[in-house]
C-alpha cells in the first residue's frame, strides 16, 4: 500500500531490510513538524520507542540529510521485524531519492548497537505496543464519549436499556488495558459475550422504536387542522422523540463496535472480529437505508400538506421549510458522523496488518517526542 506524503516530506527516504523492494523499516525525513498528527501521543518509555535511538545513532549521517542543527523531525514506517541482509553480514541500508533512484547504500552492522533491535525483533514489538497505545486511547476516549451522551438524553428514561448500556461501557473502560495488554482471562472473553448479547436486544428494540414511528398514522396529510398548527406541532415533536432514539441507538451500537475491538486482541479471535463487525457493518447499513428512510417517507407527505386558511403562500412555504431543518440539520449531521464513525473503527480493526506510521524528533541520535498516526 502506498504511503501518503506530508508538508514538509522530503526524498531521500532511508530504507532498511534485506532488499529494497520490500523494506522492513523506513525514515522520512520532515522540514518542519506541521506534518505531525498529534491526536494520538506516544509514551516513549512504555512503548519502547526510545529503542529506536541506536537506529538513528547509526545510519551513516550523510543518509540523513536536512537541517545543520543535531534535531531531526522524521516519518517512520514499520513493515515488519528486522532482519539481516541475505548474504548474512549486516543489515542493508537504501537511500531513494526523488526520483526513487537509489542514491547511495550502506550495511549497518551490529557493532553499530543493532544486535538487540535485529536479534528480538524489536522494531516490530515496539511498533505493536504505539499501536496498542493507540487504539487504548483511543478505545477509552470513545466510551467516554458513550457516558456523557447517554447522561445529555434526558429521555432516555427506559432505566434497563440505559443501565445495559452504561454497565457495558463501564465494564469496558476497566478491562480494556488489561485486554489490549494481552492479560485477560477466559472470564472477560465470556464477559464480552454477554454484553454482545444483552446490547443486541437493546438494539432491537430501539429499531422497533423507530419502526413504530413510520407505522403510526398520526400525520396522515387527510388530518388536516384549521389552523395549520396541531399537525405542526405534531410533527415537530415526534422529530424529537426520533432524535432522542437514535442518539440512543447510536451509542448502544458503539458500544457493540467497541466490545468487538477488544474481542480482536484475544488468542485466535481476530476472524470471528472481523466476521462480527461486519455484521454490525450490515446492521447500521440497513437501519440507515430502510428504517430511517421509511421514518423520512412517513412524515413528508403531512409536512407537505401542512396548511390554513390564514397563512399565505409564503408563510405556508416557510413553515413548511422549518420543519424540513431537522432532516437538513440534525438527521444529516448524524448519519454523516455515525457512518464516519463505522469506517474510523474498522480501519483500527485492520491496523494491525498494516505499515505502522510514527512521528518522531530526533535531538542528538535521542528520541524526544513521538505521535502516532
């Protein structure tokens, strides 16, 4: 997979491993830190990223060319663990500039302070631990977000949905270091199950919620009021009650994508992870595209018919424009996010197959700062 480039990216890119076609490790040299995403901040001790420094202590200076001073802002991209050159002496070093020619090769050799990083692996363990960083920062930051929306429904008022929820998230935040961590006993994998179960029940129901919302036929265009305002306020009420179930069908479903996440990390999981969440993948696709769209199809013709005698066409118009902002507005907003959402999680399901990409500042061969993707 190609690897996109920042502000600031500039050839020659260092590549190490056995050949230069499918390198292990790679170094981008940056001009400037504009280029660092900075959401997601690496523990340098924790991670073991510091184990890098005798990488950059080693490369011969001319392989990294940039600014006088001793400071580097760089680009590392992990494919894999380290390992010898083919013919068994040092491990290869390649320079492509920017016409991806090869400018220039070295070996590094274990003198240089590599025969820990090449004989443990380590580049990759450590790439595996900024990952897990991540996606633990991540993962916490999200049922954050899961609390404090569940406490911003004041209608939530079905006490055993919400407590199922709530009892899920909490249960969550305090396994999913132990989980990501690889510690987890058989009982927190079963735990997991259970909540799987239990929120699936929820989400059901909320489903029918809104199903029942379509099939109630209280805004028949045929009701039509006088005045023009009972259908109205009709309306607009019953676009509140949808707004409310589906804030709630949104976060009983993130805590499922969550939940599955985690499930991810244990022993021999990982295909009954992806299996589950496109499941849920499904699930929201169908809820998105019939159950909400039906809603839509149910309420258009009495906003259509909305009217009185005493409005002019205008004003009968602009009420009618007023009561098409919820979907404009709200229903849009959050379809848009919810479906961001789905992607975002997905794409953390897969990362651990993918090139891991880290930024780093560099001061005198130390690593001083470091921001994963």
């Amino acid at each position: 997979m190609r690897q996109p480039s920042y502000e600031g990216e500039k050839a020659p890119v260092v590549a190490l491993g056995a050949t230069s076609e499918a390198p292990l490790i790679k170094f981008y040299a940056l001009e400037n830190d504009h280029s660092f995403n900075k959401k997601h901040k690496i523990n340098i001790e924790e991670s073991g990223v510091d184990r890098l420094s005798p990488l950059f202590q080693a490369i011969p200076g001319v392989l990294i060319k940039g600014k006088e001073s001793s400071e580097k802002i760089m680009k590392v991209v992990v494919n894999g663990p380290l390992s010898s050159a083919a013919d068994g002496d040092g491990l290869r070093a390649f320079v492509r500039d920017s016409k991806n020619q090869f400018t220039e090769h070295a070996r590094l050799y274990e003198a240089d302070g590599l025969s820990q990083l090449i004989g443990a692996n380590a580049v990759f363990n450590i790439a595996s631990a900024v990952v897990a960083q991540k996606h633990l920062a991540d993962i916490n930051e999200k049922l954050i977000e899961i609390k404090d929306g569940i406490e911003k429904i004041k209608a939530f008022q079905e006490n055993e949905r919400r407590s199922k929820i709530t009892g899920t998230v909490e249960y969550l935040q305090q396994v999913s270091p132990v989980v990501i961590g690889g510690k987890a006993s058989p009982h927190v994998r079963q735990q997991l199950e259970e909540f799987e179960s239990n929120l699936a029940q929820v989400q059901h129901h909320l489903t029918q919620d809104v199903q029942d919302f379509s099939d109630d036929k209280i805004f028949s265009p045929k009701k039509f009021d006088f005045f023009g305002k009972s259908v109205r306020q009709g309306i607009l009420k019953r676009q509140a009650e949808m707004s409310d179930v589906l804030q709630q069908w949104w976060l009983c479903f993130s805590s499922r994508i969550l939940a599955c996440r985690l499930l991810a990390y244990f022993p021999g999981e990982s295909e009954l992870a992806k299996a589950r969440y496109a499941h849920l993948k499904n699930i929201a696709d169908k809820f998105f595209n019939e159950d909400v769209s039906a809603f839509l199809a149910s309420i258009r013709p009495a906003i259509d018919s909305t009217s009185s005698i005493f409005e002019t066409k205008s004003e009968q118009f602009a009420n009618r424009i007023s009561l098409l902002e919820w979907e404009e507005e709200f229903l849009h907003d959050f379809l848009n996010k919810a479906r961001f959402g789905i992607s975002s999680n997905e794409a953390c399901l897969i990362e651990n197959e993918s090139p891991v990409e880290i930024f780093v500042r560099v001061n005198e061969g130390k690593i001083e700062q470091c921001y994963a993707q």
